[in-house]
C-alpha cells in the first residue's frame, strides 16, 4: 500500500492531506509537525488572536477529529532527523518511517536579530507561531513601551495590535519607508499616515545598532545615536524558507526547494509546496509567502501524487489587516514603472494599480475590495484597461471586465 509522508503541520501539509483523501487516495498517509498543536491559521496570531478577538479553537483549520476520520495518521511534537532518499526514509524521532512519495511542506523561519546586537536578551520577540504569540501576548499591557524592528506587515500588524491595546509604539524601518520591499510609495503613505493617526512613532531610514540591557531588554540604541526606554521589543525582518531537510536530502536548492511546475523536487518521490518552495513562473522562478499560495500548490502536489499530470499556474493574492483596514493585494508588483491612484468610495480608502509600460501588474486595495476583485480578474485574464480610465472614478470599475 502506497505511503505519502507530509512534513510540516501548516497550511500546506493539511490542505496536502486533506486534498489527498478528498481525491479519493486510499494509501497510508502520515502528516508530521513540529509543533503541539494541530495545523492552525498563522494570519491571525499576530492580529485577532493576539487582540483576544479569537479563541485559540479558532485557529486550527480542522478539528484532530478530521484526521482521525479520515485515517490520517498525525504526528505532532515530532522532530525529522533525517531524510535517507536511496532508501526511502525518514528518520522520525529517532524511529525510520518508509515513504513512497515525501511532502516537504517546512515553511519558513523568522529571521532573529544575532545575539551581537542583542537578539537573545530576554523580552525580545518574534512573530511566527503559535508559541511566539503566546509567550509575548502577557506584555501588551496599557502603557508599555514596544519597539518594533521591521516596517514590513507583520511589524505593521503588530503595531497596529499594540497601539489598540494602548501600549506606547516605536516602529524601527532601516529602509527609506516602511514597506519599501514590497509597496509603491503610495501604499507606503497611506499606512504611514494611518498608524501615526493611531500616535505610532515611524523612524524611517534609521537602523537599531543594538538592544541594551542585561538579561533582558530595557533600552535601544539606533545608528543615528538616539536611545530609547523599551519594555519589550518585536522583531519583524522578514522570514527565510526552512530547507534544512531538502538541502540533507540532496534537493537542489533555488530561493527555496526547487521544484518543477508540478511540485517535483531535484530528487526521485520528494515533493515540496508552500512558503519553502520555489516554482517556475513567467519565464522566471518565484517563492510566495501566501495561505492562498500554500493551500493551492499543495492541493496540486497532492493531485499530481495521484497522477493529475497538473502544471502549477500561480495568481498571487495577498492581504493585511491593521485597524479598521483590510488591504487586498492581487498580482505582483515586481518591474513596475508607475502607479495609478484610484480614489475609493469613502474618504481616505484608495486602491493603487501597478503598471509596466502599459501592463497591468498588480493591485494595492485599501479598504476597496470591489477594486481588488475587479483587479484581479483583470489580471488573471491578462487585461490591462488604459490608465485613465482606472484613474478616473466615473467610470465604474466592473465596466473594464467587458
């Protein structure tokens, strides 16, 4: 009887399984984590759940019952030691569990400031699972000082967390402006504005020299000399893909587990999906951090297990939620030359459209999903309506689907 092993316990490995039985697989199936807790949402840790706005039952994507029912055999709190592909291994625990088809499915890690520079005292935070969340959530007390290391989402979401729960927040951005990575100026703007209307203090263009204090942090020195009074401080500086297990098992290795457009990796019955891997896209090879990402690449991994024979056609969707925003991002914003803004239909909300030349890349929706639906599709189908027609408010967005 075939035996397809998941390794990671996230929004890839379950949906991986869950396509497995849905698709009528009738083999063994073992999903392994390294985590207590069964699969869980990660959106939410650093937004309602650390606001206390969502129990912790919540966050799990199926109940363990699911697994159970469906003969899944789940393994959690287990460590993977090695990966013997000759063989067909896995070592688990110190025990060897045989596979016929491995899902690499090991998400990511949380880059951490070096203990150099303070990254090991007590009281400094990342924000990556359910244990990070649970072990700083008792410091978001009224009145506390936070520093948040990285203009990026997640420390956005974080200040924005902080500052609702009245805490006094100083976001640290090295770059020019917050968002710089992954957002056009406009965006940038916008949630500036919005998290200092929230009384956020945003110190742009300066980095952290190092965090002070003995045991734990107490105080920040910043690269233009500045010092400042922390209580407890938040890193958010991004994220690297965990490759540790493809890179022991001979994978080659391309900003991520390298795949085929079918989730194939370099070696024979190794498979990967998820924030971990990388995929051919336009031409290129990509690597997207998204649920949506996550939830389609390993549905298709699990498809072409089962010997779909299905290309993985990617449409990159992406959001945030701070304060009363959602923001809906559809495309992907890489090359683009100019920005049309379109004014949304309440005060302040706006969406940001991304050209190159005259393509239609991506779309930035504040608070606008009609903008991002109707971007979206127009993305996907290959469409790009003329400038001034996105820039102009009188012309109905769902017109440009005609």
């Amino acid at each position: 009887m075939s035996h397809v092993v998941v390794v990671g316990a996230g929004q890839a490995g379950s949906s991986c399984v869950a396509k497995l039985r849905n698709s009528g697989f009738e083999g063994r199936i073992t999903l392994i984590g390294s985590e207590t807790a069964p699969p869980y949402q990660r959106p939410p840790l650093s937004k309602a759940y650390l606001l206390g706005e969502m129990e912790l039952d919540r966050l799990y994507l199926r109940p363990l019952s699911f697994y159970q029912d469906q003969n899944i055999d789940v393994k959690l709190g287990a460590t993977v030691e090695a990966v013997n592909p000759t063989a067909k291994t896995i070592s688990v625990n110190g025990d060897d569990l045989a596979y016929d088809d491995l899902v690499l499915a090991t998400g990511s890690h949380p880059r951490r400031l070096p203990a150099s520079v303070g990254g090991e005292l007590g009281g400094v935070y990342v924000v990556r699972t359910l244990k990070d969340v649970d072990s700083m959530a008792p410091e978001f007390d009224e009145g506390k000082r936070v520093l948040i290391i990285g203009g990026g989402y997640i420390g956005l979401e974080a200040a924005a967390v902080a500052a609702k729960k009245g805490l006094q927040v100083t976001l640290v951005e090295m770059a020019d402006r917050i968002l710089q990575r992954v957002a056009c100026p406009e965006t940038s703007d916008f949630f500036r504005k919005l998290h200092q209307s929230h009384g956020v203090d945003i110190v742009e263009g300066v980095g952290l020299d190092r965090l002070t204090g003995e045991d734990r942090v107490t105080g920040a020195l910043l690269t233009d000399g500045r010092e400042l009074e922390v209580d407890f401080a938040i890193v958010g500086v991004g994220i690297t893909p965990a490759t540790e297990l493809a890179e022991m098992a001979g994978c080659t290795i391309d900003n991520g587990i390298s795949t085929d457009a079918q989730g194939r990796t370099s070696v024979d019955g190794i498979w990967a999906a998820g924030d971990c891997a990388s995929f051919p896209y336009r031409g290129g090879r990509i690597r997207l951090e998204s649920v949506p990402n996550a939830i389609d690449q390993a549905e298709l991994v699990a498809e072409n297990i089962m010997g779909a024979d299905k290309d993985y056609v990617a449409k990159p969707w992406f959001w945030s939620d701070q304060y009363t925003v959602k923001l809906q991002i559809a495309g992907l914003n890489v090359g683009y030359d100019s920005v049309i803004t379109r004014a949304g239909d309440k005060e302040g909300d706006a969406s940001y459209w991304y050209y190159k030349g005259d393509e239609l890349l991506a779309v930035d929706a504040a608070n606008e999903p009609r903008a991002f639906m109707v971007g979206k599709r127009l993305i996907e189908a290959g469409k790009s309506p003329s400038k001034d027609l996105i820039a102009d408010t009188e012309v109905a967005l769902k017109t440009l689907l005609k």
